[in-house]
C-alpha cells in the first residue's frame, strides 16, 4: 500500500554537479567505497578516505585485501549521502588508477589529514591513491521554486 504521505511531497529535482561541487561534498565524508576487480571478481569494499590538497582521493586499507587489491588498476571510488525520508540526497564518482603511496612521511602526513580513523581497527597501514580522470556528480532534492 502506498504511503499517503508521499503524493503531499513535491517532485524532487535531478541535477548534475560540476567538479568544484563534488570536491565539496566528498570532503565532508570519511567512508566511501572503491569497485575494484581482483582475482575473485569484482568486489566495492567500504574505506575510510581522504580528499588530497592536489584533487585526489586516498584511502587507505592492510595490505592482502580486496581494497589492496586496486593497486596499479583502473578503479571506480563512490560517496553518497541519502535521505530516505525527505527524498534527496548526492552521489559523487571518481574514475581513476589506484596508486600504493610510498615512504612514511607521506603516509603520515595523510594519516594527519584523514577525517576519520579506520573503523575496522586492524592494521590499516596501506595508503593508496586515486588521481581522478574522470569525475562525475549528482543530486536529487526538493525542485527550486520558479
């Protein structure tokens, strides 16, 4: 049965974002997912991850997993955030190849920058990084009024 409630809201309004928009939006989130091919299949593994001074994405994960994996291949990274209820939310995209970050100052200085801690609380030492080629965005929310 149809919630009656839903023919009262208005109709939510589809939107691309540009590239600045998407930045912004990932740089308010710690945990996303990366789709990687490894040798199992393809696999979208949830990381914590950090949006770089530069424009790319790190995230880190313990060397042998699916995460780990996406070293030196082409990958798909994601964040979102939806509201269920009021019916909106974001998606943003970033295509790129994953990069195993070397040497420890720089892993230190992205554990510095990182908006969260790994959740998973295992040695999550592993660094990598995606230089996005391609870098897309949407929105759904609440049509602008005319």
């Amino acid at each position: 049965m149809p919630d009656p409630t839903e023919h009262d809201m208005p109709q939510p309004e589809f939107a691309m974002l540009s590239t600045e928009e998407c930045r912004a939006l990932m740089s308010t989130h710690g945990v996303g997912r990366v789709a990687v091919r490894t040798r199992s299949g393809p696999a979208v593994v949830p990381v914590n991850y950090v949006v770089v001074t530069d424009g790319s994405v790190a995230y880190r994960t313990s060397p042998g997993t699916a995460a780990a994996e996406a070293a030196d291949k082409e990958v798909v990274f994601e964040v979102d955030h939806v509201d269920e209820e009021l019916r909106q939310g974001w998606s943003v995209n970033v295509v790129g190849t994953a990069r195993a970050v070397t040497g420890d100052a720089a892993a230190r200085g992205l554990d510095q920058q990182a908006y969260t801690t790994p959740w998973a609380g295992d040695d999550r030492r592993l660094w990598l990084t995606i230089v996005p080629t391609r870098m897309t965005g949407r929105r759904i929310g609440p049509r602008a009024h005319a």
